[in-house]
C-alpha cells in the first residue's frame, strides 16, 4: 500500500490564446485487480483572466487537496467506465428498473455512452469532462431530450460507482444545460375529431380507444388488464399490472396500481366486448391477441390507429394522446385535479396539471367573456350590438 504524505502540489500556466491555471498532485486509486496505486492527478483550476495570481490559484489548490493531506480522502477506481458497466452496473442495476426503462438505457449506452466513454477510467472523469460532453451532444445537433436522456443514464451509472465506493462523489451532479427550446402546442382531439376516428375502427379496437379515452388508462395498463380485475356488477376496474413489449411488470409507480370507477358508457362497452370474446374466464385478458397473449402497442399504433386517422383526415393520433384527453375533459368539467390524478395514475398532482391537462379553446373562450361581463356589465357585447343593429335595420 503506497505511504500517505503531505502535498502542496504544483500549479503552472497553460495554454497561449486562452491561458488557463493547471494544479497536479498525486493521489491513491484502487486497481482493477483491487490493490492500490497512486496517480498523477492534473486540473484545470480556471482561466488566468479570472484568476490573476498565482496565490489565488495555489489557495484553490490547497482547497482541493485538504482532506487527501488530512487521510479523509477515500481512494478512487481505475477500472474502465465499460469495464463498470459492464460486470457490475448491467449485472446489478439495469434489472431493477421497468423494462421499458431498461430498452431506453440500453439505446442510450450503445449509440452515445459506450462509444465515448467506454476507455475512460472511473476516477479520471471530472465534472468539466461531462460538461464538455453535453456540449459536444449539441454541437451534433441531437434534441435537447436525447442529451438529457444521455445525461440521465450516464448520472445513473455513476452514482452506482459512488454507492459501491468506486468514486468519492458522482461528477454529473450539476452539469448545466441549455433551455430547452419552446415546444409546439400540444394537439388536443376535438369530440368532432374522436367520433370520426370510432367510425373507422373495426372492433375490438373501436372498444380499445373508446375506454382509453373513457378511463385515462396507459396503454400498457389497457393491454395487460384481466377480466379478474373488472366488476361488471359495481362498475370498477382495478389496475394492477402493465405489459411491455409482451411482458408483464408492476405499473409506472405505486399511484399507478389503483381501483377506478367507469361510467354506464364505459359498462356497456366492456360487457358487450365479453359477450362476444371467446375469452373469459377471470384470468383471460380483456384485450388478448390473435394467439392469446397481449397486443404490441406499437403494432397498434402503425396498422390500426395510424391508418384509422388518417383515413378519418384527422392527423396522427397516438394512444397517448388520449389520456390528455380524458385529463383536459375532466379539468374542463371541473372535476378536482386530485381525482384526475388518481384517476390518471400519476405520481404527483403537477404532472396532472401541468403535462396532461390542456385548455379546451371553446371553454377558454367563454371563460374570458364571462370575465367581460362581470367587469362591465353595462357594456353590451358585439353578438347582442349586431343583433340589435339588424332588429333596426329592419
């Protein structure tokens, strides 16, 4: 084991157009093979513009190095970031997550992280390192979701290596990110528009959309639910359960696992549906497929709802979609946000509110007309001024 000593390090200048202050000093790291070593640390303590003498410089450097001189300092590993991933992040992590995260992580990893970072040591990335990172993600010309998404995965990967005592601190907190560029209004699915895409859907389909838009359900919540779960008698549905990609897992979150009630409407839709499936015993699925298991949702979405829309001339419409739906209908009966959430199965009522929840222009419009005439109430309208100008006229 290499012998702790006292360090005051050495700083010099760097660079010609942009000079920058450079602070080295040894450390010890832990091997792959487990022992220890020491390396050669080198950091940029910022711009000679910014800071102007070399003491200034040196009082930084004594910052970073007071808990290595004080023995505080808990050794770092050498082992490669792909090396990490691969026996222990892979292996131990990535399985605890939702399948669909794990599909997204996976993306992540061999199209951006792999690639970049897989020759890197765990103890040489620093928070200047993923920085730059991000920068060069948008310098690509990738969407400002997909370097978050980036970000995201890469945080995740290191905070393990804290927790497994690999690194001290995880270097991805604090990274900073442009704003994100201002999204296009959401399209909101006129009940005009909704009947229209009914009619062009054969059955059980037709049924699928209508008790998404009736219910709020996720699609992989629809796909995934059992007859067992549905009382035809009391008019509930119990969601327990999701599919994804034809496997079963736990709902988003632990709102997401909720009993909800569904209306006449919704009743009769579900118990025409059993009259006339074959399926239906109590651990049939609702909703099973050609070969009796789930349905794919993104089979769905391109060979049914796809080409539905479009043949009703409505645009594109996703399953998604109908859940802003049904939370944008409810706000705009009034319904409390607190049973539009429980009702949509989101974890925090902002979510209900701020992603779900769209103003509907009709009730936006009469909403600041009644405003007017509680303001001015002696200030006739230009529907009742033209009405009355024809009456005259006449």
């Amino acid at each position: 084991m290499a012998r702790r000593r006292y360090q005051t390090g050495c700083i010099f200048k760097r660079g010609k157009r942009r000079k920058v202050w450079v602070a080295r000093w040894r450390e010890d790291v832990i091997k792959p093979d487990g022992s220890r070593g020491r390396i050669q640390r080198s950091v940029v303590l910022g711009l000679v513009s910014e800071i102007s003498t070399r003491r200034q410089a040196q009082t930084l450097l004594a910052d970073r190095l007071r808990l290595l001189n004080r023995g505080l300092y808990r050794p770092q590993s050498t082992v490669l970031m792909c090396d990490y991933i691969e026996s222990e992040w892979t292996n131990l992590i990535l399985p605890t997550l939702k399948l669909s995260t794990q599909r997204g992580y996976r993306v992540v990893l061999r199209r951006h992280l792999q690639p970049y970072w897989g020759e890197w040591r765990l103890c040489d990335v620093s928070k200047l390192d993923i920085q730059q990172f991000v920068a060069e993600k948008f310098r690509q010309g990738l969407a400002w979701q997909t370097v978050r998404n980036c970000w995201i995965t890469l945080s995740s990967i290191l905070d393990s290596a804290v927790e497994y005592g690999y690194l001290a601190v995880n270097p991805a907190r604090g990274v900073k990110f442009p704003p994100q560029a201002p999204q296009k209004e959401p399209k909101i699915l006129t009940a005009e528009a909704f009947t229209l895409l009914l009619d062009r859907l054969r059955e059980p389909f037709r049924t699928m959309v209508a008790l998404t838009a009736l219910t709020g359900f996720r699609t992989g919540e629809l796909l995934a639910l059992h007859w067992r779960a549905v009382d035809l008698s009391v008019g509930t549905v119990r969601v327990c359960e999701s599919v994804f990609q034809g496997q079963f897992q736990r709902p988003k979150s632990e709102r997401s696992i909720r009993t909800v009630p569904v209306g006449p409407v919704a009743r009769w839709l579900l118990e025409t549906h059993l009259q006339r499936s074959a399926c239906k015993n109590p651990d049939d699925l609702v909703f099973s497929g050609p070969h009796g298991g789930p349905y794919r949702d993104f089979s769905l979405t391109e060979r049914v709802l796809q080409p539905a829309a479009k043949a009703a001339g409505i645009g594109r419409v996703t399953w998604h979609q109908l859940r802003h739906v049904h939370a944008s209908i409810l706000h705009d009966l009034g319904v409390p946000a607190k049973i539009a959430q429980q009702q949509l199965g989101h974890a925090t009522v902002q979510t209900t509110l701020n992603l779900y929840t769209h103003t509907i222009p009709e009730t936006h419009r009469r909403a600041v007309e009644a405003l007017e005439r509680v303001l001015f109430p002696n200030v006739p309208n230009s529907a009742d001024s033209n009405n009355k100008n024809d009456a005259g006229n006449q």
